[in-house]
C-alpha cells in the first residue's frame, strides 16, 4: 500500500494517511481532485467496488466529510478516500459516471444532508422522506426535540427517568451500598 499512496501523492495532493489495519486504509484528497483520483482507483489499482458513501457533519468547522469507501476484489483492501466540502454550498461532483449505482448512495445524502450533486440522476427526488420540507434531518443543527413536539402529540403515562438512578433501583437495588455504586 506504500507504493500506492506515493504514486497517489505524485498525482493529486494528499492531506493524510492513516492505516488502520493491514486492509483498510484512508486518505483525505482536495475536493477538485476527487474525480481523477477515484478514477485512477478504479480503472489503474483495481479499486473497482465503492462500496458505501457516506457523509459527517463537523458543524464547528463548517465542512462535511464525505468518504467514499473503495474496496479491490484481488487484493482484499479497503481504502477510504475523505474530501471536507463547505456546509454552507454543500455540493459536490458527481461520481455516477464511475460507479452507476452511486447515485442512489448521492440521493441518499441529498435528501438527509442537502448535499447537492449537479447531474447525478433524481438526486432531488425523496429517497426516504417523502414529502419532507424540513431542514434535512442528519444536520447537527436539525433541532430534532423541537420537530417532535412540533409534529407529534403527547401520549398520555409516558415518564422520563434518570438511567442512572433507574439502573440502581430497578436493576442493582441489592447493591445500593456497594462502594463501586456510590461515586
């Protein structure tokens, strides 16, 4: 994997590399870079299988993490690429051309980050939520007690309780006075 990422570095500028175990990998790429160098994964390195998409949002930094993790058959190697793109413009090229069943994963994380990919197919169309007019849910600023008040009604005999006092009456009342539990 050594000689991969120095032929990666020589092509596109790397920020990281991590090694997590001996088959999985990630590397974080800029974000204009991001098609040559999946498309040099998949076609040169037999990175063929993407896997799985998938999005974070670091709300303090303004950016989301997007990593899309490729796998390659022989080689029995995982390889995460993670590209930060600005939350306020969220969008982001693309990547239907390589992989077709991409867009479904780039629906997915329109409809519950609103990151826009211009050209993938019915990327706008619900995916999950239909008919939601809301701020997509998966925002860390999504205030999701406030939706739930707002949308839903109170059910009467619901309680809320602290775990840690219902765990020491409930579950451990026999061990009360046991020193672990007094802290």
């Amino acid at each position: 994997m050594e000689n991969l990422i120095k032929k990666l570095e020589q092509m596109v500028d790397v920020k990281s590399f991590v090694k997590k175990r001996e088959d999985l990998y990630f590397l974080t790429a800029r974000e204009e870079q991001i098609i040559v160098l999946l498309a040099y994964l998949k076609e040169k390195e037999g990175f063929n299988h993407l896997a799985f998409l998938q999005a974070v949002d670091y709300i303090e930094d303004n950016k989301f993490m997007l990593t899309y993790m490729l796998y390659n058959l022989d080689k029995k190697m995982n390889l995460g690429i993670n590209v930060f793109i600005d939350r306020e413009k969220a969008s982001m090229t693309s990547i239907h051309s390589l992989w077709h069943h991409a867009w479904q994963y780039q629906r997915e994380l329109h409809e519950l980050f609103g990151i826009d990919f211009p050209g993938s197919p019915r990327v706008k169309e619900s995916f999950v939520l239909e008919g939601w007019d809301e701020m997509p849910p998966m925002r860390r600023d999504f205030d999701t007690l406030e939706y739930v008040e707002r949308t839903f009604y109170p059910r009467p005999g619901r309680s809320t309780n602290d775990p840690k006092d219902y765990m020491k009456e409930k579950k451990y009342k026999n061990f009360v006075d046991s020193p672990k539990l007094r802290r």
